[in-house]
C-alpha cells in the first residue's frame, strides 16, 4: 500500500460516508472540509509515513484522485459548485467491498501495535518462515518457490512433498493461511503454511510457462479451501428466525439465494419445535468435509432438508460423534 492508494482510499470513504468524518452538509462535502478530515487523519498519525501524503490536498491533487478513483472502482464523485464533493448513488460492488474489506484488515495489521489495547485479533498459525509480502511479489513476478512440506494426515495421508512449484494464490481461512501452488507432479496443491512448511524460499527463477489462475473461478463452488472434484448441487437448508437474519447478511457461499424467509421473523422466544420460524436458504456447492463443519458451526440453527443423500451425510456423522457420549 502506498501514500497515494490510502489518501485515494479516505477521500472515497470521506465523500461516501461524511457523517462519520462529522461533515453534515446535506450529503455534499465541500473542499475545505474534505481538506481538514484527511488533515486530521494526518495529524492522528503524524509519525506513521503511510500517512504522508494525506495532507497534499490540493484541489488539483484531489481531481486527479477522483480520475483514479473512477478508473480503479468504477465509482463517480461529482462535484457541485458552492456545495461541495458528492455521489450520487453508492454501488457497493463486490470489488468495492473486497477493497474497502482488504484495506481496512491491512491497517488493522500495520496498527497492531499501537492499537493493541483496543483491539483483540485472531492468532494466525503462519510459518515464521513465511513472510507473506515477499511471496504476493512472487505469485506478481511469477517467480518459483522452493519448498518442503510435512503432510499431515488430512493432507495427504502423511506424504512429504518437495520441489519448485508456481505460487498462485493466498487464501486465509480458519486463522490459517494457505498457499495454491502448481508443477506438473502434484498439478495445484495446497499447503498450509504453518509448521508442515520444513523449508522455504522464493527463488529468482521465472516460471517456463506460468500457467494462469482464477481464485473465485478455481473456488467458485467450495466453501473454504478443500477441492474435493465432487459435483456441485443446490443444497436446501432451513435456518431458525434468528440466524436467518444472520445468513442472509453473511452469506454461506456466494451462490445463496433465499427460498422462503420465516413466517415469524422476530419471535422473543426460540421454539424450534414451531414451523413458523424456519426460512429456506439454498447454496450451489460440493457437499464435501467444510461443508460439514460449516453446518455442525451453527448448531441448532440450520438443518440441511436436501438432496436426501447430503442430508443422509450429515445424519451420519452426527450418529458417529453421538456414538462417543454414550
């Protein structure tokens, strides 16, 4: 992340959303205000150099922004003379989300220091080995790695894994971060990078023939990280009342659609036993092992009603775990 991205980043969330930055206009921001919101974020991080270059403000400066700003997410700030900066309509993309969501996590991370005692995050399992900047430049440069792997048995039965593959993609998922990797043995791969990494190095050899990826398209019908090659199938799930809320704002997969919300939406008690309270979701995914602990994660909350034989998969690991409490 440069000066330049962040500056660009809180003039869009300054004009998007002016009252968080105490501007109350009508929904317009004028200059000055603009200019003494990014002058107080400045000031509020006046020994951090990412911050630098907040206050080169100009109204010049600020143009050109809104040029990049367009060009880089499709979004449009206008500007009304004696009124101020405005939008007239904010389109939350899903490009526009994954920046602000990236941006935001990326900050939570360059403060974590100074903003440790108000802030609590997860423990990720990362590999000291790994330094995650020097490998994106590499999946970027399409330069090889070198490793070696200690398969555990959920890898891959216990199998040691070693040589040069194409970096492809990072995914985090779990407090974990994972590596999709490719040479032509093991095809793509991915390694967990946390202690199976026995050893590892980004070399400065460029991939013979750098194959192309595409992370939503590779994970387009998975939830989490595991491919298992099994056929993707709309999958029905009822979910009670209260947790319809929450899936519906936090969706299982990306391919959800709501089937029928619950008859009674808000109900001070939670009667399982009512019809009423349940709402349909369906998903289009490979019913595999994450798909099942996602449904065991909610507990009471969901219950898969089909395909039967889906259904039937999760009947028969509930028995199984119900077998260790008698």
């Amino acid at each position: 992340m440069t000066p330049e991205f962040l500056r660009r980043y809180y003039i869009l969330r300054i004009v998007s959303n002016p009252k968080v930055y105490g501007i109350e206009k009508n929904g317009f921001v004028p200059l000055i205000d603009l200019q003494n919101a990014l002058d107080q974020l400045r000031m509020d991080n006046i020994d951090d150099p990412l911050y630098a270059k907040l206050n080169h403000s100009s109204q010049k400066t600020i143009n050109r922004d809104l040029d990049k700003i367009k060009s880089y997410y499709q979004t449009v700030i206008s500007y009304k003379r004696n009124y101020g900066y405005f939008m007239d309509d904010l389109e939350m993309t899903e490009a526009l989300q994954e920046v602000y969501e990236k941006t935001e996590i990326y900050l939570l991370h360059h403060h974590a220091h100074s903003w440790k005692d108000h802030i609590t995050t997860s423990r990720s399992s990362l590999s000291f080995q790994i330094e995650l900047v020097p490998l994106i430049h590499a999946i970027e440069q399409q330069l090889l790695v070198e490793l070696e792997y200690q398969g555990w048995y959920d890898d891959n039965g216990f199998q040691d894994i070693t040589g040069f593959f194409q970096p492809l993609h990072l995914k985090e998922i779990n407090d974990a971060w994972y590596l999709v990797a490719h040479n032509a043995k093991y095809g793509h791969y991915v390694f967990c990078l946390d202690d199976r990494i026995e050893a590892f190095k980004i070399t400065k050899q460029q991939v013979k023939n750098p194959i192309a990826f595409n992370a939503f398209e590779y994970y387009k019908n998975v939830i989490g990280i595991l491919k298992t090659g099994m056929l993707p199938e709309w999958i029905h799930i009822e979910v009670a009342n209260h947790h319809f809320k929450y899936l519906t704002t936090n969706p299982l997969h990306h391919s959800q659609e709501v089937v029928v919300e619950p008859k009674a939406m808000d109900t001070p008690e939670l009667d399982y036993t009512n019809p009423d309270i349940w709402g349909e979701l369906k998903v289009y995914i490979e019913p595999n092992y994450e798909f099942l602990m996602t449904i065991f994660k909610y507990n009471l909350w969901v219950r898969v009603v089909s395909p039967l034989h889906v259904k039937d998969f999760v009947k028969h690991h509930l028995e199984l775990m119900m077998a260790y409490y008698k």
